[in-house]
C-alpha cells in the first residue's frame, strides 16, 4: 500500500458548502479505498445498562474505544475517520494500523469487563467485502467550523459491516499482546449540562434512508428541515459555556480511571482530584475562556455514517415541528427515524491539546443515542 493510500482520508478536501447542498454533490465524494478496513466497537446489553442507570458509564467506555484507536494513529501519522454511537464507535482505517488498533481493542475489551462488567465487543471486516457485497462507502469532508470538519459517509456499506461484525463470535483472533493501553487525552468531567438559554430539551435523534440510491436526497431534506426549524449548527447545539459545570467528586474521577487504568491507586486518585480541582481557576484564565469557546465549536453533535444522527436543543413547540415534517417523509416511505427527548445532554472529551488538538462526545442524556436507535428498530421490526 503506498503513502499516499495511507493518507487517504488527510487528504480529502474540506467542503466549506451548506451540508444540504454536500449530500447532493457526487463528485465531491470519494469511494474509501479496498484495502481499508471498517472497525467496529459495541456494548452489548447497552439498552438495558442504559435502563439501569449506567449511561454515562456507556458513554464513557465507548469514548475510550475511540481514544485508543485515535492515540495510535497519531503515532502513525495517520488520519482516520470515525463515528461517535453512544454505545459504541465506528472507524475506517489503512491496514498500517490494523494490528496495532484490533490489539488495543480487545485489551480495553477486557478492561471494561473486568472494571465494570461490561461487554464491549470489537471487529473489523474489509472494505472490500463491503464493496463485494454489492454496498456502497463513499466518503466526504464537511466544515463545521474554522477549526473543526466531520467526516460525511454515504451508503449502506457501514450499516452493512456493523451487522456482520454483530453476528459473529469472539474478536477475530486477534490477542491483547499490548502491555498497556494508551488512553492518553480521555477525560469525562462535565456534569450533565443543561439545554442553553430560551431551550428547554434536548433531542437526540436517528434517520436512515429507505433506499440507499436515493440516500442524498433525503438527508439534503432532512438537513434542511433540521436547519428550517432550529437554525444552524451554532443556534442548536446543545452545549453553551454558562451551562458547563465540572463534577469534582471522587466517584466520578475514579470512575474515569478505571477506564484507563484499571484499578485505581487512592494516592493516584487525590492527584487527580486536586488537578481538576485547578480546572476552576484555569478556567476564569483567558487561556481557560479560549478553550471553552473552543469546546463548544468542537463538540461532535453531528455524525453521518450512511444515517444522521444529531443531538440538538430546543424547545418542544420545534420538535413537534420537526416530528410533523419527518412523519410526512416516514409515511411517503422515504425514511426511518427514532428520536429521544431528555433534559440534558452529556459530554465526554478527547484532549490532546488546549488549543486546536480536542474533541468532544456529545449524546442525550439518560443514552439518547441509543433509546433513538431502539424506536428505530421496534418500527423496522413490524
């Protein structure tokens, strides 16, 4: 494989045009290179953790899966697209990095059984077999702001993969011969956060296209529905600097650790805690202020993986708007949506630096991600 393969999503063009109008333009779109890959994790049972109570845990843990993966490409120079699930991430890689990521994978899998009795699952299937079995993978950059893009995914081939990477056993024979994980950059030490001002909920929500030809065109009308009732991406985001409260307590902290690094030493702990007791000086410092406006613009409320799924804020007079016009789309047969309304949102970060270099989790709080998903597959299921 050459250099330039490897480099094949950093050196996709960013499209600095309206979303709507990126769905519709095929020749911005790039097919994801064969001997790619499509790497899957999943928490299996996360409905019924969700029900329990655990869904920041789920949050968590689907976030370090993330960070694992993304803190060895770094190491790779390489750049790989990936997609936030609530209960789990998806990601396309070159096989450069393969062995390494499957590796690390199934080491946090362990982890997270072993710490919290939780079962991630992982796999990976070729890029090819999705192409093979007749799916298309077609990949774009869209410019979310000055210092933020997110990959665009059309087509059912991702779709395709995470049922076939599902409905196997074990993890592929890949082994843990990693001594440690590099979870370097994880933090999840926001409390929930509440809708901005003049909001008063938060939507999470899930759209697949009924028919995969006709996939841009309905996500163009969704988007623009989307944009018609809630304003742009800045109108409705849900996370706003004055509604940010960092959770200080030493159950959340360990709890954060043990992700990382398993059982937690008390002595580990008190450092920790006494750091992000500084968060609160830090953040009344202009460097502070620069990283939370930063953190709003770089909050990762928006994934297209061949379906949209968004978390937004607004009021409930809105999303009956929104609701009314989906409807109209669901009963003309060209789409599928399941939604969530919660009256929080929770964040979890990946924090390689305080400028440019983190990114943010965002899902509905009480696992909106994945109550979405569950209305989504009890209408499929009829």
């Amino acid at each position: 494989m050459s250099a330039n393969q490897h480099q094949f999503y950093s050196s996709l063009p960013v499209n600095n045009i309206p979303l709507g109008n990126l769905f519709i333009r095929e020749d911005l779109f790039r097919d994801v290179p064969d001997d790619w890959h499509v790497v899957l994790t999943d928490i299996k049972g996360s409905t019924q953790a969700v029900l329990a109570g655990g869904s920041q845990n789920v949050n968590l843990i689907a976030t370090g899966s993330i960070v694992a993966v993304l803190n060895i490409a770094l190491k790779a120079n390489v750049t790989v697209p990936f997609f936030f699930g609530g209960d789990g991430a998806t990601f396309m890689v070159p096989p450069v990095i393969l062995g390494e990521a499957m590796q690390a994978l199934v080491l946090y899998s362990e982890n997270t059984l072993t710490n919290f009795q939780i079962d991630l699952r992982t796999g990976t299937l070729p890029v090819k077999q999705v192409y093979h079995e007749g799916y298309k993978l077609r990949i774009a950059k869209h410019r979310i702001s000055e210092a933020f893009s997110i990959p665009v995914v059309l087509g059912n081939g991702l779709s395709y993969a995470e049922k076939v990477i599902k409905g196997r056993q074990g993890l592929l024979n890949y082994e843990a011969q990693l001594n440690e994980l590099d979870l370097t950059g994880m933090q999840c030490r926001w409390d929930k956060i509440a809708p901005p001002e003049n909001t008063n909920e938060v939507l999470s929500l899930l759209v697949i296209a009924s028919d995969e030809d006709r996939q841009p065109e309905v996500f163009r009308k969704v988007m623009c529905h989307i944009d018609e009732v809630y304003g742009d991406e800045k109108k409705r985001t849900p996370i706003s600097v004055p509604q940010l409260k960092l959770k200080t307590t030493f159950n959340r902290i360990g709890t954060e650790m043990r992700v990382s690094i398993g059982k937690v030493p008390f002595f580990k702990l008190i450092i920790a805690w006494l750091t992000n007791l500084y968060g609160f000086i830090f953040f009344t410092t202009r460097k502070g202020k620069h990283y939370l406006e930063k953190l709003v613009e770089m909050s990762d409320t928006l994934v297209i993986d061949g379906k949209i799924n968004t978390v937004i804020s607004g009021t409930s007079s809105q999303r009956r708007n929104l609701q009314s016009r989906l409807d109209k789309m669901e009963t003309d047969s060209e789409l599928c949506y399941g939604l969530h309304v919660s009256s929080e949102s929770v964040m979890s970060c990946y924090v390689r630096d305080l400028d440019d270099g983190h990114i943010h989790f965002v899902d509905g709080a009480e696992g909106g991600y994945t109550q979405a998903a569950k209305v989504i597959k009890a209408k499929l299921n009829k």
